[in-house]
C-alpha cells in the first residue's frame, strides 16, 4: 500500500519538471494506484505507471490532453512528486511525562 499517504490527505505537488505550473498546486488524493497497474476513477483512467501514483483532484491542473496543455479537476500524478501536508511540522501539542519540566516549589 502506499507508505504514509491515504485516500483523502491533502498534498502539495512538488518536482514536476515537465509541466512547472502545477508545482505548488494542492490536491486531495483520490485513489492509490500501484507501480504498473493501471488506475481507473469514474471517467478519468491512469495508464500503468512506472512508480506508485496517485489519482487526485484539485484545481487548475494542467494535463496534457492529446498533446494540448488542458485544465482539468482530476489527474494522476507520481507519489514521489506529493507532499504531504503536515509532514515536516512535528505535533507540538502532544508530551510525555518525560519531557513535562518539574518545578521545585519546596525549594525555590
């Protein structure tokens, strides 16, 4: 399955070099397809990819559509090109008894 992501996270696209203008666009994921599978969702089909993938929706997405740059609410896009929102900022709200500081109030 795919590592840490699942359906409904919401990601940031990163990386892509062939078409830059959906770099920075966020997206929900939609359904995981696996490395050489093809990957299908209502009408929008994902042909067999080389890495694990995911099928997401989200706005202003560009995707080439018999070879014309098209918008489109629905692609497909490698996982190794999502970023997880939430992922590079540690959960601040959460301590252990470990880390709780302790107040001397007898000997202050």
């Amino acid at each position: 399955m795919a590592k840490k992501f699942k359906e409904g996270d919401i990601c940031i696209i990163m990386g892509v070099r062939k078409i830059p203008h959906n770099n920075g666009k966020t997206v929900t994921l939609l359904k995981y397809v696996p490395a050489g599978q093809r990957g299908q969702y209502q009408s929008f089909s994902f042909g067999a990819p080389p890495e694990d993938a995911w099928i997401v929706k989200g706005e202003d997405i560009l995707t080439p559509v018999m070879g014309i740059l098209t918008p489109v609410e629905i692609a497909g896009f490698y996982q190794s090109k999502l970023f997880k929102i939430g992922d590079a900022e540690p959960d601040l709200t959460k301590t252990t008894e470990k880390e709780k500081p302790v107040i001397d109030l007898v000997n202050a």
